[in-house]
C-alpha cells in the first residue's frame, strides 16, 4: 500500500486510448455505473466540472431516466476488475435499452463483453493496486471516454505539481489523533467527492468505522446528534470530527463550518481542521485524497491490520453467490 501511495503521482503520466471507436460521436450527457472505487472519479469529475451532465449510479441495472435522456446519454460501464456484478448487469440492461454503452475495466467481463459486442473501451493499466487508489487511471480514462481532453492535459500537469511523499508527515500526525476514535468527516457540498474519499480510505485501508456528511445539510439534522447531556456526554469521546475547510467555498458555509467546530468543542468532541491546499482545484482535492491515504495508511498499522486488501468485501462477495 505504501508503495502504490508512493507512486500515485506517476499515474498521469498515463495516456488512456480508447479501442472500438467508430465515430466520434458528441453527447448532451452521461451515465455512469460503478461500485466502490470504480466510481470515485466520477465522484472526482462532478467536483471539477459540475456542469458536466454526468449521473452516477451505483446499484443493479441502469436509473430510471427518460427514453429522451437515453438517446443524448452515453452509458458508461465502470468496474476496475471488470467482473463486478452490479456493472456487468448494467451493460446488458444498458445494451437491451439501445444505450450506447463505453466500458472502463482493467479486463475481466466488461472488456470481453466490449470486443464481442464492438463497444467502445478503455482497457486501464492493471498494476495490482486496488481500485480506490489507482484514482488517477480511472480519473484519465473517463475524461478520454467523455470527451474531456482539455480536462485531461490539466490533470496530467499533477504528475509534476503533487508530491505524496511531503504529505506523509501531516497523515501519521493526523493518525495519532485519531486512535482510538471513530473519524466522522465533514466538507461542503462542493467537496463532498474528497470527505467521501477521506470516509473510504478509513473503511479500507484503516478497516475501522468512518462517516462523512455535507455543510450545510448537517447543521439542520446530524449536528444535533452531538448535542451531548450529562448521561450521554461518553457518546462523544469515541469520535473525531474531521473538517475539511477550504477558503473558496460560500462565505456563509466557510461561517458554519466555523461555527460547527466552535460548537462540538464546547461539547467536548474532538475537531480537527484540515484545509485543503493546493494552487488549483485539483491540487486541492488529491493533496486532501493523498494525506488520507498516510492517515488510514498509518492506522492500520496503529491497529496491526493488513493496509491493502478487503477480506470483508470479498468473503461477502462469495457469501451472496
């Protein structure tokens, strides 16, 4: 796992090609299918160019969308093994609806199904990392497949602008904060993308519980959940609240963020501020993604678990089939 952090920089240096292409047809918009790691650079692409019509699906078979949005959408299938059942189903449910259909795989069903049925692909390096942190394939892939090359040559400049090993400092000083705690991280709505990231890294890498939410949304429900008495103040002690501040969001959300953090301290729930850094946007998002992955990196080995693989995930995967 250090190893695949380490080198996470070399990933856009890759140049993603896309097989099977006939015409280079323009959509109005896009639908993506994709489980876990396989849809965090949609997640990523919504953050940098919400404009982008690009809806994200994670479940069984294709969204209920109308047979107008069908016809103008490209319908994306996006698993990083390319077995991935949910993905796979949504192909063919995508191909019987008369979708065009783009595949984004290392290999597997999806790239089979791809050349039998002459679809349009993306075979993606397998490097033997796991999905959420070969972000950087996955995130150039889908900028070639949507058409985004501009986009794309700004996101290949990262290979010289990001540096992981500077960050590893900042993540094992987090990690020691969050021992023993149960990390609940908080961004905007703009940034949800980058605490969602943060909340799996916990989850994977980590293997302990994390949750995240938005401001403003949370100070008009959760936030009342810390509302601590004296006979359920030890509620409290196992979290951490993680606030990932950034000075280019709504005044009045960068205020409540402030306000959030006054307010659970006042309540004796520990807060940690982590402004995102960078020169560009997206140096602001995959510094934060980066120094989660040394905080959950530097927890599994606080709690002695193996950092890279998810056994859960795949005894559960042969439980349900």
């Amino acid at each position: 796992m250090e190893k695949a952090i380490l080198n996470f920089a070399k990933q856009f240096t890759y140049e993603p090609k896309i097989e099977n292409i006939v015409t280079h047809k323009k959509y109005d918009s896009f639908v993506l299918t994709g489980m876990g790691g396989s849809h965090l650079a949609a997640d990523i692409v919504n953050t940098l160019q919400p404009k982008i019509d690009l809806t994200i699906h994670h479940d069984y078979g294709i969204p209920e969308i109308s047979n107008e949005k069908k016809q103008k959408s490209l319908f994306i299938a996006s698993s990083y093994s390319g077995n991935t059942e949910e993905v796979v189903e949504g192909f063919n449910k995508a191909k019987e609806s008369d979708m065009d259909v783009a595949v984004l795989a290392t290999g597997g069903t999806l790239i089979d199904l791809a050349k039998s049925h002459h679809t349009p692909y993306i075979q993606i390096p397998e490097t033997g990392i796991q999905p959420r942190s070969a972000l950087g394939f996955s995130l150039l892939a889908l900028l070639k497949i949507i058409g985004e090359d501009t986009l794309l040559k700004k996101m290949q400049k990262l290979q010289n602008t990001i540096n992981p090993t500077l960050l590893k400092p900042k993540g094992e000083y987090i990690a020691k904060q969050l021992q023993e705690r149960t990390p609940i991280i908080y961004s905007s709505q703009k940034n949800i993308s980058i605490a969602y990231n943060w909340k799996i890294k916990c989850n994977e890498t980590a293997k302990i519980p994390a949750f995240y939410n938005s401001i403003p949304e949370l100070n008009h429900n959760e936030m009342n959940g810390f509302d601590l008495k004296e006979q359920s103040q030890h509620l409290g002690k196992q979290f951490c609240v993680i606030l990932l501040s950034d000075n280019t969001d709504h005044p009045k959300n960068i205020k409540r963020m402030s306000v959030v953090k006054e307010l659970y301290e006042t309540r004796n729930i520990l807060v940690i501020d982590i402004p995102l850094t960078g020169k560009s946007t997206e140096e602001k998002i995959f510094t934060s993604i980066l120094i989660a992955d040394w905080t959950a990196l530097s927890l599994a080995q606080y709690y002695n678990h193996e950092a890279e693989q998810v056994p859960m995930i795949e005894e559960f995967k042969k439980k349900i089939e």
